[in-house]
C-alpha cells in the first residue's frame, strides 16, 4: 500500500508498505477514505518529539472503511463506515472508565504519562497512522464511531481530533454565560475553540494569532474579534486593556510548544531547547486572564519540564485544566451541533491532495503557504 513515512527532519516521502494485517483479536482493519495533516503532525515533522523513528507513519486524523475485523469484534463489520477517534483506548482500565479515553492505561508500554496516539512516535506507543491506504486500528471495538448517514467524510474526518480538541478546549475552560474568551492560535484547534465557545454561554471571544490569513478566516468562521500579536509589544497588557483592566474570564491555549512572541522562550524551548517547548501562550494566559480566572490547555507540550509561572497561578487563584482531548466521550454532542446545523466543520478545509503528494502537503502546511489552514490527504481509492 502507499504510506507516507518519516525519513528525519522537514523530509518525509511517499512509500510502498505492506498492507497492515490483524495482529489481535480486538483489532481491525480500515481503509482509509480521508486522513488529514494537523498541527500536532508539525512538532514531528520539525523534529521535536521524542524518539520519532524513521520509517514510521504518520497520521492521527482519519476516517475510512472497515475492511476487516478481528475475532473479538463485534461491533463493527466490513463495510461500515467509520470514525475513529486519534486516542487509541483500551475501554476498560481505570482511566477509560472515566471517559478519559485519551489518558488509557493499557495502551502506550512507553510511558505512564502519555496515553496511545495513531501515528504519533513512539512516545505514543509506537502505532502506525492513518496518512496512508490501510491502518491497523487496534481495540477496535472501544475507539471506532459508526458515520451517520447524513455526515459526509470530510466533516466526519474533522471529528477525530481538531473539532473534538477545540470543543474540550472550551469545555476546559468552565465558561460561564456572559463571559469573555480569549483564544490563542487561529489553526484549526483555534478556530473550533472559539467557534465552541459560543455554545457554552460566551459573550465576547477574541482570538489571537500572528497569521492575517487566519485572523481574516476567523472573523468569518468563529464571528470573534481578532488580534494579530506581532502588532502589540506586550500581550497581557493588551489583555487588561481589552476588556476592563482586569483581564478575560478564560483564556484558551492552542498553540503549544512551537508559539512564536518571546525570544527567550522559543531559543529555550525550541532551537536548544532547555524546556519542553516554547511556553509563551501558557504564560500569557496565565498573567493575562483575571484573578480566579480558567486556563485551558491543549496546545502540546513535551513530557518534561517548561517556564511557566506557577507563583501567578496559586496567587491568582487561576484554575488550569490540561489534556489531550478525549475524543470518544464527547461524540455524540459533536455530531448533534453538526446535525443541528451549529457548525460546519468542513468550512475549514482549504486542500485537498492526493496522498501521493503528501510531502507536498506537509510543506504547504508547514510553511502557512496559500493561505493554508487544513489540509486533507485523499488516497487513490477514494479520490473520485
Ligand atoms: P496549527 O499549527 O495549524 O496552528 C497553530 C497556530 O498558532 C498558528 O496559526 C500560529 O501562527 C499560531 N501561533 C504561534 N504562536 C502564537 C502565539 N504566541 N499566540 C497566538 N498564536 C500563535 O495547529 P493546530 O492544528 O490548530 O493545533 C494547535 C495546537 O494544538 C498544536 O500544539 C497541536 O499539537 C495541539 N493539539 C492538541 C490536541 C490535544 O488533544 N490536546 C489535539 C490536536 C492538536
Ligand atoms: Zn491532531
């Protein structure tokens, strides 16, 4: 089968691989109709997450065919159409029966803190992704959603992950009615976030990014006010100044570890890096959002250590909430708004490619080229 694979930094290539097969009798096999590229795909590419092996695939964000089940399976059948979730769960440990699918116990032997992600490096487990004709999707009777049939695989490929991680990332942030959001990074995440936080009662929702394009397709999208960063010295200042001198009721990370806006953060965090990424938008939520405030955290940041300003965070009175985004427990809500006409996912997918020319893909994306902000990757056999 065609699979896109790493081959080190900035290069990654189309390849011939074998057709994964089942390896246990709780996995199946998905041919994959839409696989997308996301932000989290860049903190590999750019060569930043741990122990990223070459040959591997990636790709956390697909949607597809099942083709085969294993013995154990019963809930799904060759034929079905399916969504399946970026976090891979065994449905039955401590932490999946708390709906935190996305913290599972039993899936990643590699660590304790990071649960199992497709196509994620072997910090993740190891699993091979979706960016590719085949995957081997492993408990496939916990992950996989059957489509309904009236979502369409490109709005079903957007509840993997990107509209999944900015609903929690709203959700995180314990909105009450009447309050002001500020939303960091216009990406995908970004856009979903502040589109979300309309749902939970927001009043106001600003969001700040550096790329005009983005802003541009925000005021449209997510009918929020906009801030480019590269135009204000100082953030948290404009934060205050921006609603009544004491900063937002919310403020929502998703941008993460490669956040431009302070020198001393990126040489750290991302060129030697000293710390697990560059923490500039975390310190700005924090030092910008009001005493007794929410920060919510789904920008990714490594396993380690980062600057951000705990004494502020316990002075404040700030509560911060953080996760990987449990995608399987907040499903049915999201497929709701989608059916209720809310929200559009697809609004935001601006290329279509043949995943032939994925290398492409990754550096159109990567560099923000044609005014880029989702790109989906279409195999051969799903491309009329
Ligand atoms: P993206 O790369 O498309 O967007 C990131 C945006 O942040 C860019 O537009 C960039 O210009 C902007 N940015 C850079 N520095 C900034 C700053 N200081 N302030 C404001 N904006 C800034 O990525 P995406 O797909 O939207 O993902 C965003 C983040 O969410 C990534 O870190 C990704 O890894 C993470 N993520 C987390 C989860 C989860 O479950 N927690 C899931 C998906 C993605
Ligand atoms: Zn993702």
């Amino acid at each position: 089968m065609l699979a896109m694979t790493y081959r080190g930094p900035y290069r990654v290539r189309l390849t011939d691989k074998p057709i994964p097969e089942i390896e246990h009798p709780r996995d199946a096999i998905v041919r994959v109709t839409r696989a997308c590229i996301c932000g989290s795909d860049l903190h590999l590419y750019h060569g930043l997450v741990p122990d990223t092996r070459i040959g591997s695939t990636f790709g956390h964000e697909f949607v597809g065919i099942v083709e085969e089940v294993g013995a154990e399976v019963q809930n799904l059948r060759p034929g079905d159409r399916v969504i399946v979730p970026f976090n891979i769960a065994c449905g039955e440990c401590y932490f999946c029966q708390k709906g935190l699918f996305g913290n599972c116990h039993n899936v990643n032997p590699e660590a304790t803190a990071s649960g199992g992600i497709y196509g994620y490096s072997h910090t993740t487990g190891g699993y091979d992704g979706g960016q590719a004709e085949y995957v081997r999707v492993p408990f496939a009777d916990v992950g996989p959603v059957k489509i309904p049939d009236d979502i369409d695989d490109d709005n079903a490929v957007l509840c993997t992950d990107a509209y999944p991680t900015g609903y929690q990332a709203a959700e995180m942030g314990n909105i009450k009615r009447g309050d002001t959001v500020f939303v960091f990074g216009a990406g995908p995440v970004g856009l979903f976030a502040a589109k979300c936080a309309w749902f939970f009662g927001a009043a106001r929702v600003v969001i700040v990014d550096r790329q005009d394009y983005r802003l541009e397709f925000a005021r449209k999208f997510a009918q929020c006010e906009t801030v480019n960063f590269d135009e204000h010295p100082d953030m948290v200042l404009l934060m205050k100044k921006m609603t009544d001198g004491l900063g937002p009721d919310v403020a929502i990370d998703a941008v993460g570890c490669e956040a431009f806006g302070n020198h001393l953060q990126r040489i750290t965090g991302v060129k030697i890096p000293l710390q697990a990424g560059a923490a500039t938008v975390t310190q700005w939520c924090v030092n910008g959002v009001r005493k007794g405030g929410n920060v919510s955290v789904v920008g990714v940041y490594g396993p380690t250590v980062n600057m951000i300003p705990l004494g502020n965070i316990v002075n404040k009175g700030l509560t911060l909430r953080a996760n990987q985004a449990s995608v399987k427990r907040n499903l049915p809500r999201l497929i709701e708004h989608i059916q209720a006409g809310r929200i559009n996912p697809k609004d935001i997918i601006t290329h279509r490619i043949p995943l032939e020319e994925v290398a492409e893909g990754y550096r159109i994306f990567a560099q923000r080229l044609d005014n880029c902000i989702k790109t989906v990757l279409i195999p051969p056999s799903a491309s009329h």
